[in-house]
C-alpha cells in the first residue's frame, strides 16, 4: 500500500486533496499537510481530523518561510542548509515518514524543500502536481516549474553535486487536472484527467464538515449571483461598481446577490445598498455543491468563480463574462493568467455567454 503526502496552501487545494483522497487514493495511507498560507488553517486541519479521511492531518507555519525569505546568517549557514535540508525542514515540521509520493500544487521554496528532503530518504519517491485551478495549466505555471530546474551555473552544479541537493525540474510522475486538454504547455509527463466531483452524500457531508458549511448564515436565493473579485484590494480599482449599478438597473437590486471576494478590505457594495454574503470562509466550491443552479444566472468580469461549476463538477450552468463590458481593461486583466481564463471561457460555449453588452445577462 502507498504511502502520501499531500500539501495544501488554499482553501481551494484542500478542496481538492479531499476529492483525491476520496476517490483516487481511497485504499492508500495519506497524510495532509495544512499550511498558514490560509485563514483559519487550523479550524480547517481539526475539521480534517474528524472526518478520519486521512491517516495523518499536520499544520505547518510555512508562509513566513517562503515570502520572508530564509534569514542565512551567510554563505556557511546557507551550504549547510542546503547540505542538510532535513535540518531546515524540521525547524518547521518533522517529518519522520517514508513517502512513495509527494503531492502538492505550488512550487515555492517550501514544496521544494519538502521535496529535497523525501526525495533524498527514498529515491524513488514519484510526485505528482495536482491542479490549483485554472493557473496551474497556464503558460505562467510553466515558468514557475521552469524555475525549479538547476540554474544553468558552473557554480550551482557543483554545488549540487556537493550537497547532493534534489531539484524537482525534469522529475514529475504526472499532472492532475480537471481538463487535460485545456492545458496550454506541455510539462513533458503525464496530464491525468481528476474525475469530475461528486456530490454524493457522502462526499459531501465530509466537504461540509471541514468548511462548516452547516453553519453558513447566507442562503443564495437570489436569481443573480456577482463575483467580486480581488481588484479592489490589489489596485484600488473600482469599476466594478459601475457594472454592478448599471447590472441592478437591468435586473433588480433586489434579485442580486453580490458575493465578497475574501481579500477586498471592505464591503463597499453592502455600503450601497446591494445584498451580500456574510461568510467569506466558505469556499464558491462548497456553495456550489449545495445549492441548485439550476435557475440562477452566475456573472463576474474575468473570475473562475463562474467556470468551477462546470471545469469542476461537469454541471449545466449559465454564467456571463462582463470583460467586454468594461470602459479600460485594467492591467490586473492584461495578465497572461487572465487570457487563460478567458480562454476557458471560449471553451465552453453553450454555458458562458462573453457579453459585449450588459443586456446580455437578459438573454437565455
């Protein structure tokens, strides 16, 4: 019987080990490592434990380590981490298990660390990226993988060969998707294809278990669901508004439900009078599992909040895309990521009407 490891930095990722673990790995011995890159990371890892989903449920506070850099005292410091990796690792987590394979969604320096160590106590150990949505089949995510090679140095090399450090670049078993043949590059190993999730009772109540879903105030009864999404944090940017208030005008404010992208510092649309959700922790996903669809009509500008239901669970929606609506595009969309959802957008016809006009959404 195999023994993983799987490591999660989103909401959305745990989503997805939970997923894997149900139907991929149900007869194998699994682990989950749950990190601070989240809120409520460990709610979210206690949760975990009361399903008995997986074998091992750890926490580990790795996000200062990957975005606040390592903190070597100099050069020595540095060849001796990096000689010794396990050294560094347990200074955040211990461990002490032997992986037959390492599953995780972002290259960063914790992931390859991990990675260094496991692979270095057994040679053999295979790894296996599974999906972080929509990016992670994205030209931008080949970059990323692309750095995770040894750097093309006389002196890297060397030291390589020295320390005997494993490097992740060229040793992927396969990739996990929900839509291999939406994959924009080409990692050079295996694209397997995540079957589309269930929502049988079982699944789901263990989804809702580790989300708290049983105890979300919001109810989602309103025919018109908006994304808002992150730009407002990032940029300041406010057009958004716009669309909303000229979307209200078309549709009724009262028949709109606006939902709270979790990183916006504050609620500027329940300040002018929209509805809103109260609970920002709950991941779309989970939402999306428990209530119908059937009748609601789902628009963002250029958010995956509309694509999940269909790239994820395979449903019949009808979503709007308001990107051609918009004045500017601003520069957070001229992004080779927000092309790619775009693109998925196209890929999908029949449910995501691209509209050129807001009126649009009044269409069947």
């Amino acid at each position: 019987m195999s023994n993983n490891l799987i490591l999660c930095n989103s909401v959305y990722q745990v989503f997805v080990a939970l997923w894997l673990k149900y139907n991929m790995l149900s007869e194998e011995n699994t682990d989950i490592l749950i990190s601070d890159h989240m809120n409520h990371y460990e709610q979210v890892a206690d949760n975990i434990k009361k399903t008995k989903l997986f074998r091992n449920v750890y926490t580990v506070k790795s996000k200062q380590f990957v975005f606040g850099g390592r903190g070597y005292s100099g050069q020595l410091e540095k060849f001796f981490y990096r000689t010794f990796p396990k050294k560094e690792l347990y200074k955040l987590i211990e461990l002490k298990n032997k992986y037959d394979c390492f599953f995780f969604s972002n290259f960063d320096e914790f992931s390859e660390l991990i990675y260094d160590v496991l692979k270095r106590r057994n040679n053999k150990m295979k790894v296996n990226i599974y999906t972080d949505g929509i990016s992670t089949q994205s030209k931008l995510f080949e970059g990323y993988y692309n750095d995770t090679d040894i750097p093309k140095t006389k002196k890297y090399k060397i030291f390589a060969l020295i320390s005997g450090k494993k490097y992740i670049y060229g040793n992927i078993n396969k990739f996990l998707v929900f839509e291999p043949d939406l994959m924009e590059w080409d990692p050079k190993c295996k694209v397997e294809k995540i079957n589309p999730v269930s929502k049988d009772k079982a699944f789901l109540n263990i989804v809702n278990q580790v989300f708290g879903y049983d105890n979300i105030e919001d109810e989602y009864n309103e025919k018109y669901i908006f994304f808002e999404e992150s730009f407002y944090a990032d940029s300041g940017y406010m057009e958004d508004v716009e669309l909303i208030d000229k979307l209200a005008e078309i549709v009724g404010k009262e028949n709109l439900l606006i939902k709270i992208h979790p990183r916006n510092p504050k609620n500027r649309f329940k300040e002018l009078g929209y509805k809103t959700n109260k609970n920002t922790y709950v991941p779309w996903e989970v939402i999306a599992m428990n209530i119908d669809l059937s009748d609601k009509k789902l628009i963002a500008i250029a958010s995956t909040s509309i694509l999940n239901p269909i790239h994820i669970f395979g449903m019949d929606i009808k979503a709007y895309s308001l990107i051609n609506c918009l004045n500017e595009i601003p520069k957070l969309l001229d992004t080779p990521l927000s092309k790619t959802v775009v693109n998925m957008f196209h890929a999908y016809p029949d449910s995501i009407k691209i509209c050129t006009d807001i009126e649009d959404i009044m269409q069947k």
